[in-house]
C-alpha cells in the first residue's frame, strides 16, 4: 500500500496500490466522502499515465491544488519511485 500525505486540499493522505501499472484500492483520509468515494470508484484500474493526465491540475477553489491533483502528484511519485 502506498501512503502519500497530502499538501494544501482538505484530505490529509491517500493510500493506493498498483497492479499491473493499474490503480487499485484507493482511499483518501479526511476530505469530501462523497467526493473521495466518487473519486476512487472512477479511477480504480485506470492505468497510471492516463490517470495522472486527466487529474493533473485540477483546481479546488483557487486552491492550485485539488483531491485529484494531489492523486495524479502521489503517482507521478510512485512512478519516479518504481523505476529506481
């Protein structure tokens, strides 16, 4: 399970796991449920890339950051992470 602790939005962290370059398991801690659920079921077996292309920049309330945002930057990690 990965572990990523939020920055600027409202959940405090998201835990997900990665099958097969698919996103499994996502939860967030804290935030919008109805959002954070809504959110999970969409992208649960999306591939990473394509995930990360359609959250990126994703804006709450002038924020310059959002829930999803956050999600495509916990990937974008987990990428770099995976390939050392």
């Amino acid at each position: 399970m990965e572990q990523f602790n939020t920055k600027g939005v409202c959940s405090r962290q998201i835990n997900f796991d990665v099958k097969d370059n698919k996103i499994t398991n996502v939860s967030f801690i804290n935030g919008c449920a109805g959002n954070a659920i809504g959110l999970s079921a969409l992208i649960e077996g999306m591939e990473i890339d394509e995930a990360i292309k359609r959250l990126k920049g994703i804006d709450c309330r002038g924020k310059g950051t959002s829930c999803p945002d956050q999600l495509s930057i916990a990937l974008e990690k987990y990428k770099k992470k995976a390939v050392k």
